[in-house]
C-alpha cells in the first residue's frame, strides 16, 4: 500500500518543513515536479513514492516517510469506519502492544487470516477501558476486514523503532491538525503549576471535562504519581483519544464520555484532586434542568455563570480536606451574578486561593487560577484566603505561585506578604458589595525607593543621555539643487532586479509579485509583524490566525517594511527573522550589492514618499511601485544609507528620553503632592518671557 499512498500540497510541506506557498512554488519552477494523481485543479493529490523520490533528489526530505505512509495507510481505511473510529483502533492495538508485546510476537507469526480473526479478541482481552470500544466497529467474535492488516503490521513496525506511546502522538496530532477547534490544550506552564499547587500525597484525580488530558497527564510526571486518574469529556471522539493516551502510560486511567455537569460519570469519585479548565461562557450548561442540584451547596449557580457551577460540581467530588485547582476566566472574580455564590465560598472556607496568571500563559486570553478545599465536617472556617497575581512575570511563574500557595496553606492565619507578588488578605474585607476577587485590587504594590532617590537616579540617567543623543546626529553639509542621477521608480528597479516587491497590492489591483520558496514562514504558526508594529518601531504583537499558511511571507534581515495606509509614509529595515508579513504592509527586498536597505527607507521616508498615494473608498493607499528614487553607485547610496540609519537611530533615542522625562516630571509632581517631596529653597526662578 506504501507506494499507492496519496499526499497532499499540505502533506508535502509537512515533509519537507516547509510552507504550502513553497510547494505552490517548486510546481511551477521544476519541470520534474510530481504531476497529480488525483484530486481537483483546487485540491490536487500526488503519489507518495513519486515526492519522497523527488524530495530526496533536491535535499529537501525533512521528516521519516515512514509517518506519513502510517498515516495515509489509516486515512485509506478511515474512508470507511470514519477518521476517529481508525485513530482509535490504532491506539488500542498500540495499547495492546505496549503492554503484551509477547503475546504479539507470537501472534504476528500468524498468517494474515489467522491475525484478523484473532486480534480483536486479544486487544479486547488487554485493553477494556475504553469508552466505546477499541475502534473500527468491530462486534463480538468479528474479524477484522483484510484491508486492515498492512496497517496493523506497519503500526508494529514503526512501534518496535519508535515506541507506541511516540508513534500515537504523532497519529493524535495529525487527527487534531484536521480538528483542532474540537479540542481545548491546557498550555505546559498551566499544567505545571496545577502540578505543584497540588498536595504532597494524590491517589484519585478527576478532570470533569478533561479536553485532550493535559491535566491527568502533568500528574502522572510527579515523583509520586496518583494511582487512579478520572477523566470525562463532551466529545466523544476527543474522549476516546485521551482515554487511549492515558492507556498508553497507565494501566489506572479511566476516561468516560457525557457532560460532566448533566451526565457525570464519576458521581462517588471522592478524590484528592479535581482539576479542569471547565467551557467558558457556556449559557447552555443546564440552569433549568439542574436548578434544584444538590450539588449546589453553596448557591444555584446564575445561568451567566457556568464556571461556578463548575466549581461547586468539582466541590461535590472532592473527599473532604482534598483540593480543587481551576482555570477561570477574571469575570468569575467580579462578576455580579455570582457575588453570593463568591461570598458563600469565602466564609464556609472553601475558596482558599485566587491567582492571576500572566496574560501569555493562556494564548488568546487572560485566566485566573481558582484553589478549593472542600471543608471537612466540624472545620473551623479560616479566616483568610491568599491573592496571587504572577501577571507581570514571565513564563517561569509556576515556581513562585505555588511556593506562596504552599507557604500559605501551612499556616493560613500567619501574616504572609510579598509586596507585588501576593499575600493573605482578610475574608472579611472581601465581602463587601461587589465581593470582588481581582488579585490586582488587593495585593500591596512592591515597596519603591524613596521618592528622592527615584528622581535623582533618572537625572543623572538623563544627563548622560543628552550627551549621547547630541552625538548621534549625522554631520551635513550644503548640496545642490538636486542629485545629478536619474530618479527611477521602484517598479522599475524590480523590474531590473534589484529588488523584489512582496506583500501588498497596488490600487490598479495588479497582481503581486512571484514567490519564492524562501519567502515561506519556517514554523506553522509564526507571529505577525503589522503596520502598527512598523509605525511604532516595536517587535510583532498579531497572530497568524487570520492569514491562510499560502499567503504567509517570512520576514528577513535587511528587508524594507512599509505600511500602505499610514500617513506620512514609514519605512523601516528589518533586522531579525521569525515573523510573517501582516496586513496592509509591502515588503521590499533590495539585492543589497545593488541597492542599500537604509538608503531605500531613508529615500521613502523623505517627502518624496507622499505623492504616491491612491484614494480607495474614504482611505488612501501608498503605491509602493510609484515612489520614485534616485540611482546612485552603491558607494554612494551606503553613504546616504548610514546618514538615514543614524537619523532613526536618533529619532528612536529621542522618544524614548521624552518618555522618560515625562516619567521624571510625573514622578516629582506625585512626590510634591503627597509630601514626599518638597520644592528646595535655592530653586531659581524660570525666566521671564520677553515679547
């Protein structure tokens, strides 16, 4: 089957590490390009065997072909039982050879007849945790279909070189490539720091909406593992996934399928542990049906608010004295709806810990986390719950989050503060009005230097900086009343090769210029460089989501950026790789033995720059093509280009002194007003104006 395998553009980028633009590309430069197969115009199919051959003729095979043949052998028979359905025998045969790899060496001798009515029963036999079965529908006593054995045979083989556990993700991950929306992935960080917030002695843990595992999975990597891990997911492809992933590292994994709010699985659980991310803004968790819960002890839950519904069910799970660890949006912390419920936590003890995590940590929002301990019969409610906010911490904030944590749980009524970190705060100045339970708005500020100390150290920093500023202008002297070269327009220089004009299109809606490999953005999801970061001279701040992988252009040294639609014209040269190209911006890529980067942003910056612009509806747009400039030797042009880069160079020190005056002169108005400071009598009057 390995050499009837069928890929796609998007299966050929993969193998070679590359772009979809950059397979676009290769089609229409090489002449010995694979022809399709198959497919569309759109959506052309090629023969594996034929790319593999002409991928390792050009160097360009980056990743064992060996995946993708696994792989397409298990899209070949998930055209009949469904993409899931296959992943999932995949995984349970994977399972069955991790753990009985004997009883496969003798099995595998069987004839290919002999395996089919003979490994059901065994995978069946091994693995019976499941939900839903080992896959591929098989009944009682059923073989498996003739097509199926190639693919058991090349899992077993890949499996002896690689590991299952390895050869599984690898399976997971393309299935999740064609799925990602239907699965939430708690980040490394996050997992960590539930890891460590966590007790010292864990047996059960219980995720009640478990999602791809990650939690379960973090707990399994502590010196002491827990022996039970409980799980229950929604999706039921997602939860037979995960229930397979689990299998793979232990034999104490149960992962079930249904709403853990409307169908819980696990209602005698009592465990150690229970951690989730619950559905965020879910309106739809069952307020009417499940309004007289029992649960509910510590309030019916508002239908606005899922996440404490979440949080009294994980409650209700929990043994007495064992913890609760969630991932809650800041609303839960504030939100109206939910003071009562917020309140009831807080003074029968069972909230013990609210941490504000840094706004990184979770990609596309901010999160806090929420530490529970369901109390125990006759517990004396404490008398204070502990505010975290790791917020302005970098990615290592799980160490020092769960240190505080640890430091308070051991003596929660003793005096704990860590000015800009975290600290104990009084349960009762809590439950005013709003009982809002932002960390922010109640953690002391870090302790700051004397008020005099601050303004002395910035002017003697300012100073300095003066100086330094003065020294960066560029010396100049008279010209004339023109250059003497010729003044060519950009299209022209393109056109002539000296540079190349990627990304934006002009106003006559002419297409864009050619693409090459190279262009294509080294990593699937890279961050974006917009035309805001441009303007404002800052590193990229978007995300690649909203521009397809074959418009991606991967930004590079010495490359000239250049917003279309902001006014006057910007222009700036790139000095380091890694993101992609946003909207509303060109990118011009000057041969740099013909043409000078800084020569060309210092020529479009100029007031040159602003004829060129085309009305488009109520905005106007720069044609880059039309800017026209000057065609020195490249001696001369370098020596031009130094003056531009200094005169940037200076502009950029500049702003950043005023930023940092302005701080000097907020600071000494702050200190005059509360006292800290006072005007010095030997002050000197300023000057009067003279008209």
């Amino acid at each position: 089957m390995g050499q009837d395998a069928m890929v796609t553009a998007a299966d050929i980028a993969r193998l070679a590490g590359v772009g979809r633009a950059a397979v676009s590309n290769w089609r229409r430069r090489h002449d010995d390009f694979p022809e399709p197969v198959g497919g569309t115009a759109t959506s052309p199919v090629f023969s594996l065997a034929q790319v593999q051959q002409w991928l390792r003729r050009q160097g360009k095979l980056r990743r064992p072909v060996d995946d993708e043949h696994l792989w397409q052998e298990l899209r070949r028979i998930a055209e009949r039982t469904g993409l899931a359905e296959a992943s999932v025998f995949a995984g349970a045969f994977l399972t069955y050879l991790h753990r009985d790899p004997e009883d496969w060496r003798r099995l595998a001798a069987s004839t290919d007849r002999e395996l089919a009515a003979r490994l059901p029963r065994r995978i069946k036999a091994v693995v019976r945790e499941l939900p839903g079965g080992t896959g591929l529908g098989t009944a009682p006593g059923a073989a498996l279909p003739a097509d199926c054995i190639p693919l058991v045979r090349r899992l077993a083989a890949l499996a002896e070189r690689r590991g299952p556990v390895e050869v599984f993700e690898f399976l997971r991950e393309r299935y999740l490539s064609r799925h990602r929306r239907r699965v939430y992935e708690a980040p490394p960080q996050v997992v960590t720091l539930v890891s460590e917030l966590a007790d010292s002695r864990v047996h059960t843990v219980l995720d009640p909406a478990c999602g791809s595992g990650a939690f379960l999975l973090g707990m399994l990597e502590r010196p002491d593992p827990p022996r039970r891990l409980l799980g229950q997911e929604a999706d039921e492809a997602v939860a037979r996934l995960t229930a397979v992933r689990l299998a793979l590292r232990t034999p104490g994994a149960r992962i079930r399928l249904g709403d853990g709010l409307r169908a819980d699985r696990f209602p005698d659980a009592a465990a150690d542990l229970v951690v989730t991310c619950p559905p965020f803004n879910d309106r739809n968790w069952g307020h009417e049906e499940l309004a007289t819960d029992p649960r509910w002890r510590y309030g019916p839950p508002p239908r606005s608010c899922s996440e404490l519904a979440w949080a009294q069910h994980a409650l209700a799970r929990c043994r007495p004295g064992g913890l609760v660890v969630l991932l809650m949006l800041p609303a839960a912390a504030l939100r109206r709806a939910g003071r009562r419920i917020r309140a009831e936590l807080l003074r029968r003890g069972a909230l013990r810990a609210i941490i504000a995590l840094p706004p990184q940590a979770v990609p596309g929002m901010a999160c806090h986390v929420w530490v529970l301990r369901r109390p125990r019969p006759g517990d004396r409610p404490p008398g204070q719950v502990l505010m975290v906010d790791v917020s302005g911490i970098g990615d290592d904030f799980a160490a020092p989050a769960a240190k505080l944590w640890h430091r308070f749980a051991a003596a929660p009524e003793a005096d704990l503060a860590e000015p800009g970190l975290g600290g104990a705060v009084r349960i009762i100045d809590l439950l005013g009005e709003e009982v809002d339970l932002t960390p922010a708005h109640h953690i002391p500020p870090p302790p700051a230097a004397p008020a005099i100390e601050q303004v002395a150290e910035l002017r003697a920093e300012l100073g300095g900086r003066l100086g330094e500023l003065a020294a960066l202008l560029p010396e100049v002297e008279a010209g004339g009343e023109g250059f003497p070269a010729p003044m060519i327009s950009l299209a022209e220089l393109a056109r002539l090769g000296l540079l190349r004009i990627l990304g934006a299109l002009p106003p006559s809606g002419a297409p864009p210029a050619g693409r090459a490999e190279e262009d294509a953005p080294p990593h699937p999801d890279p961050p974006v460089l917009t035309a805001e970061d441009v303007a404002a001279g800052t590193g990229p701040s978007g995300k690649a989501d909203g521009l397809p992988p074959g418009t991606r252009i991967a930004i590079r040294p010495g490359d000239v950026l250049v917003p279309t639609l902001l006014h006057p014209p910007i222009a700036r040269v790139a000095g380091e790789r890694g993101a992609v190209l946003g909207r509303h911006l060109a990118l011009l890529r000057p041969d740099p033995a013909r043409l000078d980067p800084h020569f060309l942003a210092g020529m479009i910056r100029g007031s040159r720059g602003h004829r060129h612009r085309a009305a488009l509806s109520a905005t106007l747009r720069l044609d880059v093509r039309r800017i026209e400039i000057p065609l020195l030797t490249v001696e001369e042009q370098r020596r031009y280009g130094e003056a531009f880069r200094r005169l940037e160079e200076f502009t950029a020190a500049l702003n950043q002194a005023g930023d940092r005056y302005a701080e000097l002169a907020a600071l000494i108005a702050d200190g005059l007003a509360d006292a800290t400071l006072r005007p010095r009598d030997d002050t000197p009057p300023v000057p009067e104006e003279r008209p």
